[in-house]
C-alpha cells in the first residue's frame, strides 16, 4: 500500500480535524488501499467515490490525505447551517450544495474555480447514499461530468466496500468493533477527451456521465468479486424518494424526518 506524503498546507480546521480523525479511523478499521497512486500528486482533479454509508465521506477522505491530496467535497447544505459547523467546513475548503435546486449552479461554479485553482475535489455522482438492494452503484447525475468537461482535469473513479459495515446505510449507531475492512481501488483516468470537443448537450454530458459510473462501477465489481447488474439501479423509475431514508414513509412520526442522505 503506497502512501504518499501531504505537500499542501492544512490550515487550522484540518489542523484539528486530522489528530482527531486520523486515530479513530485507525483503531477502527482495517485498509486496503489499491492503486491509490494514480491520484494526481498535484493539480486539479476530481476522484469519484460510489456512497455506501454516511461514514464514507471520512474513510474516503482518508484514502485521499494518505495519497497527498487534501479533498474537498461537495457537501449538502444542510450541514453549513449550524454556525459552527458551517464555519469548520467553510475553513476546511468543503462546498456546500443546494440538491434538487437551481441554487445547486452555485456549487458547480465553486467546483470548477476549485479544480482550476489546482484542487482535489471528491464527487459522488450518485448524488445520495445507493438505494441498490445489493449496494451497487446507481445512476449518476451530471455534475461530475459537467465539472470534468468544463476543466478538462483528470477524472479519476475509485471503487470502495466496507464501509457499510462500519456504519449500515441511513442507521445511527456505528459497529466498531472489531475492526472493519474498508477496501478502495482507484482506477486510471476516465477518458472524456473526445467529448470535451463537442458541444455540451443533454446527450454528451449523459455520456460522459455514464461513462464515469461504468468506470466506478467496474471497479466495485473487482473489489467485490462479484457482477454488477447490466442495468444501474434508478431511483426515478422505482419510485423512490431521491434524497433521505427510502424505507421512510409518510406515517414516520415526525421525529425521524430529518433529511439524512
């Protein structure tokens, strides 16, 4: 397992978060970090994750920091509203996003200045924790790939499994013990050369899309050993809410409504 060493300044919100985050995640799981060297060592770059468990965003933080990129994420708004909160996620370069909204423009614009400035951002395209009954991949949306088309950066998708077991998807209570294998793979670059010539329409963008969770995708299935549906699950046509908990119904009692993906 190669790791690389951090060549960006921190700043104080890692500063702080890192001693806290780092061990924990240490004494909890088990790593297998598969070919994490292909995150660029420098420059603008997106690294795609599938999203498996609200845990992931930090065990996916950790592949990145332990290959010397300091990730940023497209992170939903919901969490900057807390004033302290909002302010350690604002120092620690994370960019709050509006989904299901035309204020979501806003994100976009901040991805793009981020990968031009040289930054590592970490998109998952899926948009919300997978609602696949066997946790496969889902159907992207289009941010990833309107982002990588605008900047033409390297796109690179890494697949992962295990965090789940860690803490099960849209739960509280995280099974720490004993310690969990989180498995992450990166793959090359997502070739999208040719349809960064082209004009940006529905049909390419869709393409560039997919060609990024085909890419994820794969990846999952090495990890996994296993094959993925030929069809990626979409919640649209099941049916199913596009953000927080699916099993939750409208008889939920108003305490657990809270909007978790």
């Amino acid at each position: 397992m190669t790791v690389r060493k951090l060549q960006q300044e921190r700043g104080w919100a890692w500063n702080l978060a890192v001693p806290i985050i780092k061990p924990l995640l240490l004494a909890t799981t088990k790593r297998t970090w598969i070919d994490g060297e292909r995150v660029p060592a420098t420059g603008g770059c997106l690294v795609i994750f599938n999203h498996l468990s609200h845990v992931d965003p930090l065990t996916a933080a950790h592949f990145v920091y332990d290959h010397g990129r300091l990730p940023r994420y497209l992170a939903k708004s919901g969490l900057f509203r807390n004033k302290a909160l909002g302010g350690f996620l604002t120092a620690a370069g994370q960019i709050p996003v509006e989904r299901l909204s035309k204020n979501a423009v806003g994100a976009y614009d901040a991805a793009v200045a981020a990968v031009r400035a040289g930054e590592c951002v970490v998109v998952y395209p899926e948009g919300t924790l997978t609602r696949d009954p066997a946790l496969w991949p889902m159907t992207g949306k289009s941010g990833a790939a309107r982002i990588a088309l605008e900047t033409g950066c390297p796109v690179i998708p890494v697949g992962q499994w295990g965090a789940q077991e860690l803490l099960a998807p849209y739960t509280k209570t995280p099974h720490l013990f004993p310690r969990k294998r989180i498995t992450m793979k990166a793959g090359a670059p997502v070739d999208l050369a040719d349809l960064a010539a082209l004009e940006r329409t529905p049909a390419v963008v869709q393409q560039a899309t997919d060609r990024i969770m085909a890419a994820v995708t794969a990846l999952v299935e090495e990890i996994r050993g296993e094959t993925a549906p030929a069809e990626r699950y979409d919640p649209r046509r099941s049916g199913v809410r596009p953000t927080g908990n699916p099993h939750r119904t409208d008889k939920t009692p108003k305490t657990h409504k809270k909007d978790t993906a």
